[in-house]
C-alpha cells in the first residue's frame, strides 16, 4: 500500500469527545419543541445521529422544515453552554504533532461543523488546530459526508492523491464519504459509538497512537 502522507480528520468522536456536550442537549431542545421519544428511541437516535450535520440531522428524525432553524440555533447555543463536558481523547496532540512534524505530511480537517463554530470553538480552544493547513466545513459543501464533496474538496486543497490520503473518522457516513472518494479510511473505534459499522475500515485504529504506523 502507498506509503500515506495526506491525513484528514473528522473532529467530533475522532479528536474529541463531544458526545456528552451535543446528544443530550439535543433531545433538551426536541422535547421544548414537542419532540417527545421513548428511552429506547433516545438511545438509537444518538448513536445514528452523532457526528452529523445538524441540518441532516433534523431531517432525519422527521423535524418539521419551520421548526429546523429554532431548533439548530437552540441545539448548538445549548451545547455550547456544556463545553465543560468535551474532552479531547488521549495522545491526540502528542499524535498531531508527531504527523505534523514528518517530511512531507500535510494534515487536514473535514468536519460537519459550520464554519462559525470550527473556529471559535475549535481553532481558539486548541492549540494543536494551528497543525492543519485546510478544513473544510458544513458551510464549504452543498452535500454533506456520506457524500465524497467533502473530502474531494479538502484533497483538492492539500493537491493529495487518493491513493496517498487517509480520512479518519468515527462513523459509518465517514466510511462511505471516504470510499466515495476513492480513498482510504481509518476508522477511530476508540471513540465511535458504533463501532460495528465501520468495520469496513482499510485501518481499525483502538487508540489514536495506531495512526502513526499505518
């Protein structure tokens, strides 16, 4: 296999812990605009949704097109308030800055955040965000991941080669995206919360250490 030398990362689930912050801050807002569901349901649905755009998100629990702005704007002011509960998972800096610090290595982001809330709440809150030199966001795409246009857009920023690319992620929809575009994918099983569904993964990565020797 070509030796790699372009890696893109996915954020929530992958470099951080958001899980805590954004999912039950969720269903706070659903149940303020009327969206009630059983234990059960609340449990699917996290784990399906988590790490999404929240635009795609709503849509598929069937929220109302007139309700969707109100309960994106509340979602995202609410889980912010709860910044507290994000940890970032062991060893990525100290992962980040050994990649960053090899010839040759170029380090992306693809994430489903918007633009907005990437910089303040990620580039201003850790130091090591100074290490990619592109990211591309929910606002920079029309499609959104499992859709290749993300990555397609972040490989085209990085001049990478498929072939030479890894895209690290958590989700099922990262796969996809990353298979869509014709590159490899790294599944981050250390903090999906479903691992089973990237078992297709071309690197099955238990803790994030594991990136160093693919």
């Amino acid at each position: 296999m070509t030796k790699i030398s372009n890696y893109i990362f996915d954020i929530d689930g992958t470099i951080l812990d958001t899980f805590d912050m954004y999912m039950p801050a969720l269903f706070d807002v659903l149940k303020k605009h009327n969206y009630v569901f059983t234990l059960g349901e609340v449990y699917q649905i996290q784990h399906q949704l988590f790490g999404i755009a929240a635009d795609d998100a709503l849509k598929q629990i069937s929220c109302l097109h007139d309700d969707r702005d109100d309960i994106k704007r509340e979602w995202i002011d609410l889980a912010y308030k709860r910044l507290d509960r994000v940890k970032v998972y062991p060893q990525i800096p100290q992962v980040l800055n050994e990649l960053a610090g090899r010839d040759n290595v170029h380090l992306g982001i693809v994430t489903s955040k918007v633009a907005d809330e990437y910089h303040q709440y990620f580039v201003n809150h850790y130091p090591f965000a100074t290490l990619f030199t592109t990211a591309v966001t929910a606002s920079d795409t029309q499609a959104h991941k499992p859709a290749p246009d993300p990555i397609l857009l972040a490989m085209e920023k990085l001049h990478a080669d498929p072939s030479n690319t890894v895209y690290i992620g958590d989700m099922e929809t990262d796969l996809q995206a990353a298979h869509a575009a014709g590159t490899n994918f790294a599944g981050a099983l250390y903090g999906s919360v479903n691992p089973e569904a990237i078992q297709q993964a071309d690197y099955k990565l238990t803790k994030p250490e594991e990136l160093l020797i693919i």
